[in-house]
C-alpha cells in the first residue's frame, strides 16, 4: 500500500464529490433527482464570449502565454476592477489563475507558514478551511448567527485576531448564506483591520453581480482604501458569465504577494488556458447588458424559493440580499422521525432525507460549517424549482 504524504490528513476531498456519486446512483436506478445543490448558473455562456474562443483557436492562439495571463487580459483585469470596483491597479498587480480556487491556493500557499491564522466567518463556502490547512495554516472559524443577518460582526473579528493571524477571509454576497454586506457594515470591519496592521483582508467577490432589491455591491479596498495594500480582492468569470468550465479567476493585490502567487502558480498549473483568456477578455471588456437581465432572473427566482420554503413545516428561510443561494434554517425539523422510523437529527441527515425520500438534492449546512442549516440553489428553471420546493414541503410534511 502507498505511504501517502501526512498533508494528506489535514484536509477532505471535496464533499461535493460524494454527492454527485450519491446522484449518479440514484439516477442509475431509475431516480428522477432534482438538483438544487449546484454551484453554477443555468444559463449559458454569452455568444460573444464563445465567439471571441473560437477565433483565438482559428487564429493559433494556442500556445504558453505569461503565467499571470497575457497582457491583454491583465488589462481587461485593471479595467474592470476600476470601472466596477474604483480600485487601481498596475500590471504588476494583478493576475489570472485558472478558477478563483487556484487564486486562493496560490495566496495561501505564498503566504502562510505552519501555525499561521487565518479568521473565517461562517457559514463559509466549503474549501476554504481546506486550502488554509493544506498550506499547514490554522483556520479560525467564527460564527454568523441568523439574528446578525448571516454577517460577522465587528467585535468578533477583533476578538478572534491574535500576532499568529495573517488573514481575514470575507465572502460577500457569502456562499452559501446570500448574506452582502453594506457599506457601513465593511466599513466597520475595515476599522478594525486597520488597528491590526499585520493582518491581511481576502475579499472573494465572485457573487458580486448578484445582487437584489437596491443592495449595493461594495468590497472592502473600495469602501476604505488604507487597506489597498493590505487586501486581496478575489474575482472571475464564473459566475457572472457563466463559465464555471472555463476556468478563469483573477486578483489584485500587494506587488510582492502577487509576484508571490505567480512563482507558486509557475510550480504548479503554469498559466490559464489561452482560449479561456481569450473568452474572459471579451467577457469583460464585451457587452454587459445580459448580467442585468440574468440578475432580474435571479431575484425572481430567490423570491419563488423564499416564499415556499417558508410554508414548509419546521424551515424559515431568510430572504439573501446576493448570490443564486438560500440558507434555510431546518432546526424545526431535527428531532423529527421520517415515515420509515429514523429520527433526524441533523442537517446532514436531513437532507439524505430529501435525496432519499423525494428525489431532491441540496446541501448540508455541516459542510458549511454552520448547523441546523441547508443550502438550496436556485439556479435552476422556475419550473425545476417549484417541484422541488413542493417535494421538501411534501417531504416536511411527513415527518412526525
């Protein structure tokens, strides 16, 4: 048998990978399964974006480019970041990676040594306590109540920072909460961080153009620009565009962090896929009208969710100011049994509940790091997430 390295202890697969099998052999048997746990938009990657790849490929622009990306790209980067964001960068300050994942790795593992802090809220998208451990950090995990609005407040960052913290990781709209901060809100945090000058902010704002009901999108460097220098602010093209398959994240950062980041890089996946730079360079730089109409989609489809989640016995499900999630909170049912006689008694159980029983397909909120809770995606057709909100308020209904 393989001795494998100790690292290999520290972190899980992704759980993402159990659940897809757990669906791929309920569909096997005939299972008509809903998937309400999918971290991508329905829709389809705009055409002019499919067209700008597909002239890269005739063109022959098929070969290793710079391993941050190639000029033109960085350049749709820093135009994008102060038209979107007010936030000025040179080249030698920004870089692309192959997803927002691979943004993160590499930060982590340029910056941090064993025993190094990093402080992040939860609920939390799921790698983050992974990729911390994987660089032999320590992940600091502080909880977001649902009485906060699902945000972490100023006071508990402050008592979570000792001299080990090198970071604190900020996710908003938060996966898979939905919860945004406001401008004030950032602000307060960014007071604290200015009186810790040894840590370092990491802003992922992947969500930011899911937004709803007049919510701002603001990210931290913007909101207080002392901290420019002291930030990381994490984006892509994933969702916005949807190109989750493409493979494109970007950020902006401290020079030496950055050139940090790209010897890491140059170690490990060497530079994004060419056609996919030239995807992204339209994405940003191209027509954005669609992002709008995607984002009305998006509300549309938040509110139906909303509404019938919270006629389910036992959920109240808070309606997100950002991303295509909601985070119900399922404590109403646990200590319920199901009409096969088991007792749920956790989130995690509950949901195996609605995969078994009904055919639905979400995620737990243990896996977020943050109990009773479950994530739904509505990032699926009104139609597919109407019969699945009734199968969980059917489901919901049979448990005594």
């Amino acid at each position: 048998m393989t001795k494998l390295a100790s690292r290999m202890d520290r972190f899980k697969p992704s759980p993402m990978v159990a659940v897809t099998a757990k669906i791929a052999e309920l569909r096997a048997k005939g299972r008509d399964i809903l998937g309400l746990n999918a971290g991508e938009p329905d829709f389809d990657t705009p055409d002019t974006v499919k067209e700008a790849a597909i002239a890269a490929i005739r063109k022959g622009e098929t070969k290793y480019t710079p391993i941050d990306g190639t000029p033109a790209l960085k350049q749709a980067i820093i135009g994008k970041f102060k038209r979107e964001n007010g936030l000025g960068y040179r080249a030698d300050q920004v870089m692309a990676g192959s997803g927002a994942k691979q943004i993160l790795f590499n930060a982590f593992m340029a910056s941090l040594d064993q025993g190094d802090e990093v402080i992040i809220p939860r609920p939390y998208w799921m790698s983050y306590p992974d990729l911390v451990q994987l660089a032999e950090g320590t992940p600091v995990l502080i909880s977001c109540t649902g009485t906060d609005g699902q945000k972490v407040l100023p006071r508990d960052i402050e008592r979570a920072i000792t001299p080990k913290t090198k970071w604190v990781v900020l996710n908003s709209p938060n996966n898979p909460s939905g919860a945004a901060y406001t401008r004030a809100e950032l602000k307060a945090l960014a007071d604290v961080l200015l009186k810790h000058p040894h840590v370092m902010a990491m802003t992922d704002d992947i969500y930011e153009h899911f937004v709803y009901d007049g919510v701002e999108f603001v990210t931290l460097a913007q909101v207080e620009p002392r901290l420019l220098e002291r930030t990381l602010t994490i984006n892509g093209v994933s969702k916005t565009y949807a190109m989750t398959g493409w493979r494109l994240g970007f950020a902006g950062g401290p020079t030496d962090l950055i050139k940090a980041m790209v010897k890491v890089q140059s170690q490990s996946a060497l530079n994004p896929s060419s056609i996919t730079q030239a995807a992204a360079i339209e994405a940003l730089n191209g027509p954005q009208g669609f992002v709008k109409e995607r984002q009305q989609a998006f509300k549309e489809r938040r509110d139906l969710v909303v509404s019938m989640l919270n006629q389910a016995s036992g959920l109240k499900c808070r309606k997100p100011e950002g991303s295509f999630y909601v985070y119900p909170s399922c404590a109403g049912v646990i200590g319920r049994t199901t009409p096969a006689g088991q007792k749920i008694a956790t989130d995690q159980e509950f949901v195996t509940y609605l995969l078994e029983s009904e055919g639905v397909s979400t995620m737990s909120g243990e896996l977020c790091g943050l109990s009773p809770y479950f994530r739904v995606s509505f990032a699926a057709s009104m139609a597919t997430l109407e019969e699945g909100c009734k199968r969980i308020q059917r489901a919901c209904a049979a448990l005594r």
